[in-house]
C-alpha cells in the first residue's frame, strides 16, 4: 500500500488538523496529546479570578465538582454532582472577573461543545474545583489566594483532588516563609501538584505564588509555526528564583495562539456571533475586525499569556496522573524532566528544562514506577534485531506497524504481551529518516503517542518519525 493511498476513516467529526488550517491548531493537536488520557476520575483545582458555568464544562455532563469564594471569612462553598446544573452567587452576570478564570479552566479541561469537539482542553474529562479570589473591585489579595490554598488542603480527599493551577499573582513581595507559598507547599506535601504561571513582563522578578520552591513555575513559549518545533523561541514571559534560590520556570509551555471560549452573555459574545454571521452572508468587511479581535468562531477566541501556558501543563499532569495513579509530585516532575526539548540559543534560566510534550509526558508517566509500562523500553528503540515498538491501547483485536521503510506496502503485526499493550518488530530497516504509524483492526490509523517527533501525513493527521543512525 503506497502512502498516497493511505485512507483514515471518518467518524463523523472535524479534522482537528485540517480544520484548523482556517483557524487555529487545537491544544491537544499541538501538544501531540495521548488521545486515551483525557484526566478521568482525576480531580484538577482552578484558582483564579473568578468562573462561569460554560457548556464546556457542563456537557454533556456537569463535571464541576464545587465552586468556592475564597474572597472572605468565612470561605463560601458550593458542591455539585455530575448530573446537576452547578449554579452559585452571581453565577450568569457576564462580569469582567469570570472572564480569565472561565478561560483558564476551559484550555485546561473544556469539552470543545461550541465546536463540535474540536476546541478541547487536553484534560477534557478531569473533573474541576474552581476557587474565586478576585473581590468586587478586581483584586486579588494575597489572603483570598492564602484561603484558597488552604481550603483546598481541607478538602482535598473528599474531592480526590491532584493537580491545582493558579494564573494567579500575588500583591506582595516574595520573602522566604510568606503565607501564599507555605500555603503551596503544605499542598504538594498533601500530594497534590501545584502549577504556578509566571508572568508576562519578560523581566527577571517573579511573583508568590510562582516563587513557590514545590510549585511547578511555568514559563511561555511562541511556537511561530505549532507544527514545526524548529520555529519555537521564548515568550516574554517572567523569570528568577524561589524562595531558597533555585531557578524558576521549571518548564514552559505555548503562550500565544491558544484557543479559549468568549466568555457568554457578554458583549463580546454578542458582538461575534453579529461578525460571523455577517461573514456568512458574503459581508467581507468584517474580516478585519474578526482578525482584530482575534476571533476564531462565534464562541471561540485567541488568548495568550502564561496564565494559559500553566493550564497546558496542569492538564497534561492531570493525564499523567490517570495513566499512574500512584504518581507523587516528586515523580510528576522526574517525568516532566524527560519530557521536555531544550530549545537551543534560549537563556537556560529562562525556559528551566525546556517546552513540554505532552504524549510524552503521559509515556514517561506509564513507564514510571506503578505504571502500566514499568521497565518497557520507549517507542520507538533500535536493537540489535531491528526497530521495536510499543503501543498501549485496549481496544484493538489486531495491531500492525507500516511505515516509509517498505513504501508503506507491507504492515508488521504487533503482539499482545500485556493487557492492552502491544510490541511489534520491524527487523530490516535501512539507516536513515523512517515515518510510520499503527493500523488498528485494519481500518484505523494512529500516531505513536509515545514519540514526539511526528510530521504532516499529508491527509489531516500526523506521521510519527524514527531516525535510524548508521552502523558505527
């Protein structure tokens, strides 16, 4: 079979990729997501300004599990089940301040409803306690994030909480033992991974809690061109040390065209369902204020900043943790460690390990201790009887690996040496630049989730790569 006639079946859904050409590129698409982790019974806090109930979030079922005001004493609480409508305080006024927390939430775990799916948040199953720290006048107080913090410690077992994001910034300065990052730090010891972004000034001053020593600080990168790694540079994103003088970010992550839903019963949200309605009806004079507002659909916007990059990361973690349960946040960071690329001519204190992979975060996470593919080598690994794969997937009865090495003519069955995991081995393969992919059931093709380095397949999805070295 020549790769020109590879065919991908159709499941009735946008083409992320090809959709995408007219837009932007979904998050979980340019973070090369593991499609089979999407943060199920995982619980992930939001700490921010403040929350609208958005569809994303609530269907098709209600997967916000409290909403809390953590602006005053004593802290107000609301706690949802799955099958009800969450509605709290204020809840539909369309204010200023539901704007940035509503946004974070949905790129870290919003269904992608408005978009027919395509627009979804990486963890897009996790469940969600979202905690409000902005008051009436638009502040967000260092005691508001302190009482968030500590509600979350109170309540962390009954809400199975393990990741927690703030995009959030104190208002004062970052002295050793200050309350917002002891408050953090009680957290991680708790067991729960805190995620901190960093700031957008492009300076070297960081922020309680971003100076938290057990937070994961998170810094901004501009991909440029999502699709082509080699284009990446650093975002002006903030920079500096903890409290006890390591350096922070630890990690960065996109910053800039990131996709988030407009905020409803806004004038915003009025406003472009007026502009892309018009654009429908052949009106081309509107082009220029959709580009302008950065609009991608009638619900769905541009965003940036690294109040975006964290959330893209605490959602990859949020996966990691539904791949290994038993991961602590000692652990979490040893797999983050392996799943980053350093980005070359890029100050080293200003990226920390480099941009995250997702895929890849999730296979170290499998491979560590307690996972299902403890002590399996990466895919793809050359040996000494050829190239050998592995694929973690449960539902296929039959899995083959094709790649350019053959002309994509003849497949190599994989096998079944655990539940759910398949290793296959493709004996003769000539030094050089290989791309492949698994067929499942003969009918359905699939990236290898476990490598990063993919390229266009030329039909709207992607081609991983195995670079073969020459012998000696």
């Amino acid at each position: 079979m020549l790769s020109s006639e590879l065919r991908f079946p159709s499941d009735g859904q946008p083409d992320p990729v090809m959709q995408a050409e007219l837009s932007a590129l979904p998050t979980p698409v340019r973070m090369h997501a593991d499609p089979h982790h999407t943060g199920r019974g995982v619980t992930l806090a939001m700490v921010d300004s403040g929350f609208y109930p958005h569809p994303d979030l609530i269907r098709p079922r209600n997967r916000i599990r409290a909403w809390v005001d953590a602006t005053r004493e004593p802290v107000e609480a609301y706690f949802y089940g799955p099958s009800e409508v969450p509605r709290w305080p204020r809840w539909n006024q369309g204010e200023g301040l539901q704007w940035h927390g509503t946004m974070t939430t949905t790129v870290a775990a919003g269904r992608g409803t408005e978009s027919a799916g395509l627009y979804r948040g990486i963890a897009s199953e996790a469940d969600l306690a979202l905690i409000q720290v902005c008051d009436s006048d638009g502040r967000i107080p260092d005691a508001s994030i302190v009482r968030a913090l500590r509600w979350l410690w109170e309540n962390a077992e009954r809400l199975r909480l393990r990741v927690a994001n703030l995009s959030v910034v104190g208002d004062g300065p970052a002295k050793p033992g200050n309350a917002i990052d002891s408050a953090a730090s009680a957290l991680v010891r708790r067991g729960v991974v805190v995620v901190c972004a960093s700031g957008n000034d492009g300076v070297r001053r960081l922020l309680p809690p971003a100076t938290c020593p057990d937070a994961i600080t998170v810094g901004g990168v501009d991909e440029q061109h999502p699709l082509q790694q080699n284009h990446r540079v650093l975002w002006h994103s903030n920079y500096g040390e903890s409290t006890i003088g390591a350096l922070k970010p630890e990690l960065v992550a996109p910053s800039i065209w990131v996709v988030a839903p407009i905020l409803p019963g806004t004038k915003e949200h009025a406003r472009a369902a007026e502009l892309f309605a018009a654009r429908a009806a052949g009106d081309a004079g509107v082009e220029d204020e959709i580009q302008q507002q950065k609009l991608i659909t009638a619900h769905y916007k541009l965003v940036e900043g690294t109040s975006f990059s964290a959330p893209i990361v605490a959602s990859t973690i949020a996966c990691m943790i539904e791949a290994n349960p038993s991961l602590t946040p000692d652990i979490v960071r040893q797999c983050l460690s392996q799943s980053c690329e350093f980005l070359p001519g890029a100050p080293a204190e200003q990226q920390g390990l480099g941009a995250i992979d997702s895929g890849q975060a999730v296979a170290q996470a499998l491979r560590a201790k307690g996972g299902a593919m403890e002590g399996y080598a990466p895919s793809p690994q050359m040996t000494a009887q050829g190239a050998v794969f592995y694929l973690r997937h449960g539902e296929p009865r039959r899995v083959e690996v094709f790649g350019s090495w053959n002309h994509w003519r003849k497949g190599y069955d994989a096998r079944q040496i655990d539940p759910g995991i398949w290793r296959a081995l493709v004996p003769v393969v000539a030094p050089g630049r290989h791309v492949y992919k698994f067929l499942l059931d003969g009918k359905r093709w699939v990236d290898d989730p476990a490598n990063p380095r993919k390229v266009r397949d030329g039909h709207g999805g992607f081609n991983s790569i195995l670079v073969v070295p020459v012998a000696g």
